[in-house]
C-alpha cells in the first residue's frame, strides 16, 4: 500500500505536518484474536470479560463475575489480552471498544490490540469511533447471518496518524469530553431516580390514604374518586386509511406523545384532513394508551393543555374528559396517572400474550386518591413539573455533548 498525507479540518495550534497513513500491523504490535471455546470451569482470579461488560472507555474485569484459573488458561491454551491494549468487536456489533486495564479473557466477539509504545492509547481508542475505521469494518466484514471481519482482513484496515505530541492532545480532549458526557449522564439519572421516588412517595401508596412525603401545611386524609363518576371516555380516530393521514389542514396527536409525556407536547401532532365526524380534543382531556408490547407499558397518560381546533386523538388511544375541570389542577392529574400506585392499578387490566390491551370500561373502575383542596394539587403538580424542566435542561445538556463530540469525532480525524 502507498502511505498518502493529509491533514484534518481542525488542528491544534503549533502543528502543521501532515498526518501520514498506516495499516494497522504499523500500529500494533500484536492482534489477539481469542479462542472460540468457553472456559470449562470458572472460579479462578483472571475476568472472563463479555461485550455486555463494556459500560465506558475502561474495562477492568467482568460484571457477570466469572473468572478463569491459571490452569485452566495453560490447559486450553486460552489467550490472554494484556492491560494497556484495546478490545475492539469485529464480530456481530461492529466497533464497541473500550482499554483494558487488568489483564483478562474474553470471546471470539472481540479482537485485542497490543499498541506500539510510540502511538498514545486515548488516540487509539478513538479512532475506532471515528468514520474511517468503521467503515472499513463494515466494508470488510463477512457472513450471512452473523457478521465478522476475519483477522487478516482486519490488519489491512488503515488509518490517518498525527505525531505522538498531537496524538496526545487529541486523546486529552476526547478524553474531557467523554469526562464530561459521563458527569452529565450521571446527573441525568439521578435526577430520573429521584422523579421516579417523588411519583411513588408523593401519592399515596396502596391501602393508605395519605402520601409518605406531603407538602408543609397539609395533613387531610385524601379522597377517593372513581374515574368513572368522574369523567366520560371517547376514542380516537376511526374509520381512516393510511392514505388519510400526511396532510390536511387538521391535526391528531400522536400516540408517542400520550406514551412519552405526562403533559402532551403540542408539537408532537401529525397532519390529517378536517373531519366533523370525529371527536375533537379539548383543553383538559386526558388520553390513555390503549396497547402496548408489555403490560408495564399500558395504559400510558398524558393530558393536553393546549386550546386548539381541529384536533383530534390518534386510533391507538383513548380520551377521558372531566365531568368538572374546576375540581382538579391538571398538572396535579399529568402526574397521579404516572404514579407508582395508579400504574400498578393499570398493569393489573393489562391482556394478551404477544400484545397487551385494555378496556377503557375496566380503567373506569380504578378508584384514585386525591387532595381535597387544589391548593396541594397545585404545589405537587408545580412541584414535578420543576423536576421535569430539570430533567429536560439536563438531557438537552447531554445531547449537545454528544453532538459535539460527534462534530469533533468528523472534523480531527482525516
């Protein structure tokens, strides 16, 4: 192969040469291609590492909690892939690399990379998540059901190197922003844990009539309503085609958006002709996902906040208006129907094998908890939807981390 020069869009200051091309077998100075057969025995001291056990950059050992002996390595003649070096999968999903930082066993998933001491191991590790080198992947790979690339195939691949010092600095940056994506990701989950706590301690639980957290101030038992004398159901589109959908000058909501969001997104709405036939939404509706490929699934709330017209509730839910809206704060409601004791009411109307369904007759029936007074429906409502915004202000956070590395991943790499 004849080594070509370039340079990428973006560069730090101070380097001007051009980056040269290289085949891998130039890179590194080993490929450990693992043995097909699995450990007889576990128990010993050295990780038996699986593509389920690669969360981050770093992989240290197994969290399936299976190691190998010594012997049991000398007598299958097994190979061991040494700290400091790669794992990358050229098997079934392409690309998933992380450094291994404690020598370990693994799969015939994966192939190890012994680096050449003269390339930094952070660049290493992201240029195989770069567009070069898993296009070649893929371009390289073979099979019919399951997809590999074969060993010598995978040594042929070829890359863009820098000089050590700027393959340092790149690394360093990668490595910050990952640092970063991971601070924020943490965040992000803690936050959809405490959510998840609030909307099983702020409602009361099954068999009690107060909550185990209350707002200062507040210490009436709350009342049990029927849904059914509350409010009445409607469905959603009916008798329509494909072909009825994709233009129009009216609107249905979607069924992701009851599923995703307890307060409907009025974005979240596609495009259908006018039809006096239907029913349309109003402010304060609430919908109900009827189905779902599990029964944790169904059953999903979302109340519309919107005052629109010509709009119009999709076929795979249904609606349920309130007989008095002066009686409820809607913000309060978004959140009781996603409560821990409200779900479990409907999970239990769940039916099906393949499919799981519910009769808008049977969610009439469910018996709910709530506050005499709007005051504490105010506070609570207020309260997670605080909680939400922060959710959403940290996922926004998240995706633009994720952007730039992507943007970053483009335009450093030749």
């Amino acid at each position: 192969m004849s080594e070509k020069s370039l340079i990428p869009a973006i560069r730090f200051k101070g380097f001007t040469e051009a980056w040269e091309q290289r085949e891998l077998t130039k890179v590194f100075n080993n490929f450990i291609v693992p043995m097909r057969d699995k450990p007889k025995s576990f128990g010993g001291d050295i990780p038996w590492t699986r593509i389920e056990d690669i969360e981050g950059k770093y992989l240290n050992g197994t969290l399936s909690n299976q190691y190998v002996t010594q012997k049991t390595v000398d007598e299958m003649n097994l190979k061991i892939i040494p700290k400091d070096s790669l794992i990358v999968s050229a098997s079934a999903s392409f690309g998933i690399v992380a450094i291994v930082t404690n020598d370990l066993l693994t799969n015939q998933t994966f192939i190890g990379l012994v680096p050449n001491p003269a390339y930094d191991l952070d660049y290493l590790y992201y240029i195989f998540q770069s567009d070069n080198l898993r296009r070649q992947m893929s371009d390289k790979s073979a099979g019919s059901t399951i997809f590999y690339i074969p060993q010598n195939e995978f040594k042929k691949m070829n890359d863009y190197f820098p000089v050590l010092p700027e393959q340092k600095k790149i690394g360093a940056l990668f490595d910050s922003v990952d640092s970063l994506i991971t601070l924020h990701q943490r965040k992000l989950d803690k936050l959809i844990q405490l959510k998840s706590s609030f909307l099983d301690k702020m409602f009361p639980a099954e068999g009690a009539v107060t909550p185990k957290i209350r707002f200062k101030g507040f210490c009436d038992a709350w009342e049990q309503r029927k849904l059914g004398n509350e409010g009445t159901t409607f469905t959603g589109l009916s008798g329509k085609t494909k072909d009825d959908f994709g233009h129009g000058d009216g609107a249905f909501v979607t069924y992701m958006n009851v599923f995703k969001n307890p307060i409907s997104d009025p974005k979240m709405v596609e495009p259908i002709d006018i039809d006096n036939s239907q029913k349309e939404i109003r402010y304060g509706d609430i919908f109900f996902t009827t189905s779902s490929e599990t029964p944790e699934e169904v059953g999903m709330s979302s109340i519309w906040t919107e005052k629109a017209t010509n709009t119009y509730l999709n076929s795979f839910c249904f609606g349920y208006r309130l007989n008095d809206l002066n009686k409820y704060n809607l913000s309060f409601l978004a959140y009781n129907f996603r409560a821990e004791s409200f779900r479990k009411d409907m999970i239990l109307l769940a039916q099906g094998i393949s499919r799981y369904n519910i009769s808008k007759n049977k969610v009439m029936e469910i018996q709910t908890f709530v506050p005499k007074g709007l005051d504490e429906q105010s506070k609570i409502g207020k309260f997670l939807i605080e909680v939400d915004e922060l959710i959403t202000l940290h996922q926004r956070k998240l995706e633009m981390l994720k952007n730039l590395k992507s943007s970053l991943l483009e335009k450093m790499f030749v």
